[in-house]
C-alpha cells in the first residue's frame, strides 16, 4: 500500500473501499487521498518450496563433496529468474536463501525449478538442506557430502558439438575431440569439481587465488587406458569458483583408439571421460 485505506467511520459505517473490476483484472482500493489500484491477484498465496534433487553441477550425478558446484532440482525454488553478477557469491538470490546446517550457501543462479549454487566447505558427513523463500521454508532435504566427489565438467562446445567433457589440450589450447586427439606426451587439462577440501584453506563463494594456488588434500590419480598419467598440476582453478584443475601427461604406453577412458580418482570415488587417444 502506498498510503492508508479509506476506513469506515460512526458517521458512515457502510463505506465501501474495495471494489472488484468486472475485468478481474485489478482491485481499486479507496484511500485518504484518492485511490490505489491493486493487481487482481496481490495477495495470492505462494507455494511452498520443495526441494526434489541435489546434483554435482559437473556431470549432474549424484555424489558431492565441501565445496562442490552443485544444481538442487525442485519446484517453487525462487519467484524470480536471477544470476549472481558479483563476486563474491551472495548467500541470497532471487528472494532465496539457502542454508546447509545452519550455514548459509553462496548462491549463483536462481528460477522456480533449480538453483546453482556451491556448497560450503567447514561441512561434511550427513547434512540437511533447508530453502527459504517468500512461499514458506522448504522441507529437510537429508544428503551425505564425502570427503572427495571429483566429477569432470559436461559443458564442452566444439562446433555442432555440445556436453563435451571439458578436457583442453595443451598444445593448441582446443577441447579434445574426434579431430583434435590426444597423442604421447600431451599434457592435458581437466576441468572438474567436487575434490574437496584444499590447502591452503580457501572461503565457499570466493575465487581461487593464484599464489599459493590451494591444492586437494586428498591427492587424486588421472588413468589413461588403464594406464597412469603422471600428474603436473592439481589445485583450485585461478580466479574461478569451485573448479579444480588437473594437468596430466599422456604416457608413451597409452593405448590409442577412438574410446579410451579417461579416469580421475579421488578416495575411490572416480569420473571417467572418454577421448580418442592416436600414436
């Protein structure tokens, strides 16, 4: 209301101050100093939210680990369509909050059916997601973060080609496909997230700093074919939020075809890609 509403008196206890429109398409409220106009459906109850799914952001499974890049999936998540623009990450969007026992979530994208956002990383073990919006507080939402959750990005674009893993070879800084395979002694760099806790310790919703760059505390190994990468770099992407980075050599003794799997692994959880690997 942009002003009181005209109220009925001794004098004239009948006074009428709202009248409907034929149309529905809006309400006229008489007030002190006129009228204001109210949209048919203004104090229309909103759902609550409900939360259905909780996904890594990555390959959309459903392992995550502290500081994971995840999507939650439900419905009446947030009355309005919102992406964060600023850095760090706010702990509300689109009139949301979300909070992970008790410890409020940076938020990156928010709409009515998903959230993007990253998890927390001061919280591990079996945990209960609660959403709140103008419609109400979601109900728990039980989940289990492990220690390391590594899942390598799906959001690759190579031409026609989309939800290519993103894995980028060294030499011409290109995605690796069909046409650009990978060959002894490449290095390549793979994009993931959901390896966990880092050190030097580093804050949910803040970009990654450069020096030291923090790396996993839980070492992970990169598989070629079965065969081992040797591992140049591991550690938090500079300058981006909750994407890790590895950089691994093609061996010599690779197998080659146009189905090699390309395995991460981190405390028995893995991710696998698969890539053509040529002599």
């Amino acid at each position: 209301m942009v002003e009181a509403p005209l109220l009925t008196s001794m004098t004239q206890p009948f006074l009428r101050t709202l009248a409907p429109l034929y149309s529905r398409q809006g309400i006229v409220n008489l007030t002190t100093s006129g009228f204001t106009v109210l949209p048919w459906s203004y104090d229309a109850s909103v759902a609550p939210p409900s939360i259905q799914r909780v996904t890594n952001a990555a390959d959309f499974s459903g392992a995550v680990a502290p500081g994971s890049l995840i999507s939650i999936l439900g419905a009446n998540l947030s009355p309005v369509n919102q992406t964060s623009s600023t850095t760090p990450l706010p702990t509300a969007l689109g009139e949301s909050c979300l909070t992970v026992n008790g410890v409020p979530v940076p938020m990156i994208f928010a709409s009515s059916q998903q959230i993007n956002a990253q998890l927390p990383y001061q919280i591990d073990g079996n945990v209960t997601m609660i959403l709140r919006t103008p419609g109400g507080i979601s109900d728990n939402y039980n989940l289990t973060l492990l220690p390391a959750a590594p899942s390598i990005f799906r959001t690759g674009t190579a031409g026609p080609e989309t939800g290519l893993p993103t894995l980028i070879r060294a030499r011409n800084n290109e995605l690796v496909t069909v046409s650009n395979p990978l060959r002894a002694d490449d290095v390549v760099s793979i994009y993931l997230t959901g390896m966990g806790n880092t050190t030097p310790a580093v804050q949910a919703g803040f970009p990654a700093g450069a020096e030291p760059t923090p790396a996993p505390v839980i070492a992970p190994q990169v598989r070629l074919g079965g065969v081992q990468m040797g591992i140049e770099f591991a550690g938090l992407a500079p300058g981006q939020i909750g994407v890790y980075q590895i950089n691994a050599r093609v061996p010599h003794n690779a197998p080659t075809g146009f189905d090699i799997p390309l395995v991460v692994d981190q405390n028995g959880q893995s991710s696998e890609a698969r890539v053509r690997v040529v002599q």
